[in-house]
C-alpha cells in the first residue's frame, strides 16, 4: 500500500524508489505461483500489469505477462493461456502465427524466453502441435541456456513431436525439432541428473516411426536404460517413497509393453499391462485398456468390444495425445466392424472425422443433437500435425471404414466410389510434395492400401447373387459402380520402393503365370535378382521361395534346386520355420529329378527330429491343455486362448475365471513372500500326505480314533499287503538281493504265465443251497 503514497507524505524514506516497485510486485506474483495460489495470482496480474510508472521495466508491454499465462496454465485455462501469450508476442513484435522470424527490435528478453516457454506448452495441451514444433524451435535457436534449460525444452520438443505423428517422418519439422541422435544423448547424460524423460520421449519417437524387428529391439533397450537410470535418479532424492518412484516410471513401462506387443511378444505386454492397470493414473490404465483390448481383439472380438474403455470421461480424454486419440477411435471403429455391430461403427466414425477434423465437445454440445454431435461430444479435437499430408492420410484411413459399412450395406458401388475418391485425394497431395521425401513414402504407402482394398471389394462384388426382385434390380442400378481394377495393374503400377519387394513381385509372377506370360515372369526373376543384390542379401531366403516357386511352375527343376540349396547353405541365422519351408522345397523340387536323394533328405530330416531330446524343464512348465466341450483339445487351449466347442460369450467368461484365479494366485504368494513364510528362490517341499484327506493326516489333532486306517499311497490298499505289493515294484531291492544272495520278495512261483481255461461244462459246487 505504501508504494501508491503521495508525494506530500511525510514518511518518504519507507516508500521504494519507482523502479523498484515492478520488480517487488514481480516477486510477490512468484511467490504466489510457488504457494500454488494461482487464482490470486491472475486477479494481481490483471490489476497492476498495467500499473507502470517510471523508468526500468514499468514500461515493459509484457510486464506480468508471463507469471499471468502461466497461472492460467496451471489453473488449466490452456486457451486464456495461449490468448495471452499471442496478445503479448504481438505487442512485443512478434508474430505469433511464425514465432521463428525475429521480433521488430531484434531483441529476445527473459520475459519473452518465459512466455514461450508458456505458449508453446499451451498449444501442446489444445493439441496445436504444428506452431508448438516453432515455438520450440526458436527456443533452442535463442541462445543463452544452461544445460538444464536446453534438456528441458529439447524434452518438451520430442513430446511435442510424437503427440501427433502420423507415419515417420511427418509431425511437422520433427527431425529440426528433436536434433541429432548423439546431441540428443549427450544432453540426456550430460546433464547433472539422469534426464530420464528426455531418453523416454526420444525412445518414443524411434518406437513411433520403427519399421523393423531390429529398431524395436533397439527402442527396448534404450526404454530399459532410461528405467534403469530414472530409478537411480529418483532414489537418491530422500523425499520420495518406493510408491512415488513407481507411478513416476510407469509411462516408460508403458511404452516398454507397446513395442514389446509389435515385437509379437504377447505375454509380456500382457503382464505389463495388468500391472499397469494396478497404477493409481487413469490415463495409464486407459490405455492399458485399450491395448489389452488390441491383443484379445484377433481371437475374440466380442470381449475385447466389451473391454475397449470409454472415452466419454473428459479427464481422461484430455490426458491423451491426439495421435493416441485418433488411434483409439479408428480400433473402435473396426473392432465394431469385427462384430458386425455397424451403428457402433458409424459413430465411431462419425467421432474420428469430427476429431481429424479438428471438431470438439463444444461444438457438439451446440448443436445437441444427432449421432455424430453424440460420438464428437465423447472426444477432444485431435488434428494431425499438417492437415495438407496428414489428415488426408487419416481420411484415407477412414475411407476403409466407411467403404466396408457401405459394403456390410450390399452397396459395393458406393463403397468402391468412397475408396476411389480416397486415391484421387492421395494422388493431388502427392502432385504437391518433393520426390524422395518421407511424405511421398508414406502417400504411396496410402494409395497402395486403398487400391488394394479396392481390389477385394472388387473381387467380392462379382462374387455377390445377382437380384433377385425388381427392386433389389433398381436398388443395383442406383448404385453407381466405378469401373473395376485389375490386379496386375494395380500391383505393376505401385511405387517402386513398394512393387520391388519381394512378396509383391512374388504375386505379380504368380498372376503373370496364371496370363501365360512367362516372359514377364522372366523379368520378375531377374528383377528378384537385383532386389536381393541391392539389398545386400538380407532377402535371399525370401527370393529363393519364389524364384523356386516359378522354376518348379514351369518345369526348371535344376535351377530350383540350385537356388534352394545356396540359399540353405548361404545363411547360417535362417530361423527354423524358413529354414524348413526351404527344405520342403528342396524335397519337392529333387522329387522330380532324382527321388532317391528325396527320400534320404526326408529320411535325416525325420532322424533329426526323432534324436532331439525333450527339455524336462521346458515341458514341466508347459501348460496342460483344456479339453473343450467339443472333446477335442485345441492347439490353443490354454489360459487366455480359445476352448473348443465354446461360443465367445463363454469363452470370455472362462478367460476372464482363469485370470482372476492367476491374480489371486500372485497376490496370496506376494502375501505369503512378505509375512516370510515363503521364498520363491527356496520353494518348499511338498506336503508327502497332501494326497491324503485332512482328518485322516497323521498331524491331524482331531479325530485321533482310527487315524492309521486309510493311510497309504493313494489307489494302494493299506497294510501288509500294500508294503508286499510295493515291494513287488522295487526293482533296485530286487537287484542288489540277488547281488547278495538273498530271496527277495514273495517265495511262491509265479503264475502269470499261465492262461486261464475256458470251457462250455459249467463248475460244479460242492453242497450248499442253490
């Protein structure tokens, strides 16, 4: 209050200098945001942000603006935030639109910095991530950072570039934002603290645009070395608890379970995701929901629907990015496909175009009314990065959606035409991008998908029944047919980077083949050749089965097996699978041209699986298999896969039983390991009378009266006889007995040799009533 005093009053000397007055009230609005008091410290922003008198930073136009739009951020007012900071910016020069070009006085103050800092996190959170990707970038191009600032916004740039990607390479400037793999690192160790998020956002990023089993490995190893180093970090700060470090690393667990579920390895994504449903952040168990759901969707579609979580609760919705957003909505969409529930399908269709689109809740909530406001009401909006490149790939993506319901609808022409109009889409944007650029790539990669879709539609178009009724007639001549595709053509005319892979040139020589076009399918194999020489010979198995193929086709046995035979001998890291299907071929190939030698390569090969010994550790731990009601035992009747004879309904429900059972199993153990009565690298042994009911145990306190009968091995009889018939068995004691010298066991000759006489004379009895 003193600092508004006037000049007449007498206490001049407790009244501070004017230049002194914005840098005290600057202090108080910290002090203020570290108190987490962040309402109060709007409402004394907005009063004195204006209140400048004097020299020094008074006349500054973003005095408090920064301490302002931060508040507003941390109250979650992400759009007054981001309204702020573009109001500052311009009255500072800037243009808010390009934050990179340079401000009007060539000037980069600590205010700015800050509010940039704001801004660019605003947009991040309102899923603006393409002028967030420059706001980052003119972050790291201002200068004068210390090694923690810079790991902090090259942490807030890798974030920001995997919220939104599409396909690798997209998410806007995502290389410039992120930098060079070794900069990267060397901030991740160069920093006084591990910088865990940093090494996680960037083991994010490779996992988002991996391509190969080799990248995901390499993501996994980097995902466990940022656990790795995050706990060593978070330990040595006393203040927090185990729980604490635990739920601050379980988004990098998440991510270890999502490449190891594109790896293929099933089990162990699956173990992680329960133990991420125990965690205390709705996000995390959102996801592991839904990813759960992914994996339980191929062999029972009805429960991973029933599993598929909801994306109607706003807290959790907004937690999500918006590539995770868009993800969520276009597996709902074909999941509801898989059940053939097609109006489920429609809104979930109707919410991902409303989320590409860049719709929202409120606008939903507007209009009030009809299925796609209801769908776009459950979801924030969710634009990709570039809606020139990325969003026309996401309407591809729903194209296949909307063209199979239409097909569920009998009206092919239709569902042809959406797919048609989703290539001529993709074929305009690809006219506009530079060759040989990822964007190019990932476009080829759209329009292949269409048009090979459109081929299937194609094909089972002319496979439907003809009408039947007059009006089914008109209904089918309503329905306009765009004209149909021909597969060579359609395989011919891919993109080179696509049509020169070996599966692709594979189903073009078999067409060609069936043509009776043998001199294309000539031209096939030597561009195989080439394929496999570029390639450095990584695919020599691959183009050995179809060049095979084709030479058994059309009679060239030798050259076949001349293929065959390098490529087995060649590549001494062929996994079993291929290295058996090649020899398959083999036999089939020498089949024709020396039998003998045929015979002796099945010969050896069954001897080499006849002499491989069982692992008794590997089968102590295989599962038994479940019989189903069918009475057969499936190849996947084990806990989680499918039993024989049983509709999905019940099947869930028995999946469902066995999991609970494998929970409770774990939990009374971890009890048990945690009261010490048990040690799971000690495990105890097993009770000798566990086979015996409780009462008649021999530590059995009650029911002491005739407690010795009915002891014994189970099935063996009790008393002497049992202790004779098991002495029978003991052949050890038989052996060293006659050793020695001694009779062992009974005395009486045998008479199992002997046969039992039958005859039609019936036995006599001696006496006796009848």
């Amino acid at each position: 209050g003193r600092a508004g005093a006037g000049a007449g009053d007498d206490d001049d000397d407790d009244v501070p200098p004017a230049d002194v007055v914005p840098t005290v009230r600057t202090a108080y609005v910290r002090s203020l945001l570290n108190a987490e008091e962040y309402a109060t410290a709007v409402e004394y922003c907005r009063s004195f942000r204006h209140a400048s008198s004097g020299g020094g930073s008074g006349g500054d136009v973003l005095y408090l603006r920064q301490e302002e739009a931060y508040a507003q951020y941390r109250l979650r007012n992400y759009a007054k935030a981001r309204d702020l900071c573009r109001s500052s910016l311009s009255a500072a020069g800037h243009d808010p639109d390009d934050p990179t070009a340079a401000s009007a006085d060539g000037t980069s103050p600590p205010q700015l910095l800050g509010l940039m800092h704001v801004y660019g996190q605003a947009l991040y959170r309102l899923h603006e991530t393409q002028l967030a990707s420059k706001v980052y970038l003119f972050l790291q191009s201002a200068g004068g950072a210390d090694d923690e600032e810079a790991g902090e916004i090259a942490t807030n740039a890798l974030a920001n570039a995997v919220a939104n990607v599409t396909y690798c390479g997209s998410s806007a400037s995502c290389t410039d934002a992120v930098g060079a793999e070794d900069a990267i690192m060397e901030q991740v160790d160069g920093i006084g603290d591990y910088n865990y998020d940093l090494a996680r956002n960037y083991a994010l990023l490779l996992l988002l645009q991996a391509t190969s089993a080799s990248e995901l490995h390499r993501v996994i190893k980097l995902l466990r070395q940022a656990e790795e180093g995050g706990r060593i970090a978070l330990e040595e700060e006393e203040e927090l608890t185990e729980e604490e470090i635990e739920k601050e690393l379980a988004p990098i667990r998440a991510d270890l379970a999502t490449a190891q579920q594109l790896l293929g390895d099933r089990q162990s994504a699956s173990r992680a995701y329960f133990e991420l449903m125990k965690s205390g952040d709705p996000a995390l168990q959102f996801v592991a929901r839904h990813n759960l759901a992914v994996l339980s969707s191929a062999t029972n579609p009805a429960a991973a629907a029933k599993q598929m979580p909801d994306l109607s609760d706003e807290s959790v919705s907004s937690k999500l990015t918006p590539a995770q957003l868009r993800t969520i909505l276009l597996n709902r969409a074909l999941l509801a496909l898989a059940n053939k529930k097609h109006d489920d399908a429609r809104k979930a269709l109707a919410a991902l175009k409303a989320a590409v689109a860049g719709g929202g809740a409120k606008k939903a909530r507007r209009k009030g009314a009809g299925a796609s406001a209801a769908a776009a009401r459950q979801v924030p909006p969710a634009p990709p990065a570039r809606k020139d490149v990325d969003g026309v790939l996401w309407s591809s993506r729903a194209a296949l959606v909307e063209s199979e319901l239409l097909r569920a609808e009998r009206k092919t022409g239709e569902a042809a035409t959406v797919l048609q109009t989703a290539m001529d889409d993709l074929a305009a944007v690809e006219g506009t991008l530079e060759g040989g650029s990822s964007e190019v790539e990932a476009v080829q990669f759209g329009i292949t998908a269409l048009a090979l879709y459109k081929l299937e539609v194609d094909r089972q178009s002319a496979l439907e029944p003809k009408a039947e009724s007059e009006e089914e007639e008109e209904e089918e001549k309503d329905d306009v047919t765009s004209p149909p595709l021909d597969p060579i053509d359609v395989l011919s005319g891919l993109p080179k980077a696509i049509m020169t892979r070996p599966a692709v040139l594979g189903a073009l020589s078999s067409l060609y083949s069936q043509a009776g076009q043998e001199e294309k399918v000539a031209e096939i194999i030597d561009m195989l050749s080439s394929s496999a020489a570029d390639s450095g010979g990584s695919s020599d198995a691959e183009t050995a089965k179809i060049k095979s193929s084709q030479y058994i086709k059309s009679g060239r046995y030798e050259d076949a097996i001349e293929i065959l035979r390098a490529a087995l001998d060649g590549d001494a890291n062929l996994s079993e699978e291929t290295h058996m299907e090649l020899t398959a071929r083999l036999v089939q190939a020498l089949s024709y041209v020396d039998p003998a030698e045929a015979e002796e390569l099945v010969t050896s090969l069954e001897e080499g699986e006849a002499s491989a010994p069982a692992d008794g550790d590997e089968l102590e731990i295989t599962e038994t298999p479940r019989l189903g009601k069918g009475g057969g035992v499936p190849a996947d009747a084990k806990v989680g896969g499918n039993f024989g004879g049983e509709s999905q309904e019940r099947n869930a429900k028995r999946q469902a039983i066995l999991h609970r059972r494998a929970r409770k199993r774990e939990t009374y153990l971890q009890q048990l390991e945690d009261e010490g009565r048990y040690d799971p690298d000690k495990p105890s042994k097993p009770d000798p009378e566990r086979w015996i009911p409780k009462a008649q145990r021999s530590y059995n306190r009650r029911g002491r009266r005739g407690r010795q009968r009915f002891v014994g091995a189970q099935g063996g009889g009790t008393g002497a006889g049992a202790d004779r018939d098991a002495a029978k068995l003991d052949a050890a004691a038989r052996a060293a007995a006659k050793r020695e010298g001694i009779a062992y066991g009974p005395s009486k000759a045998s008479t199992a040799h002997m046969e039992v006489a039958s005859g039609g004379a019936s036995t006599r009895r001696k006496g006796g009533r009848r």
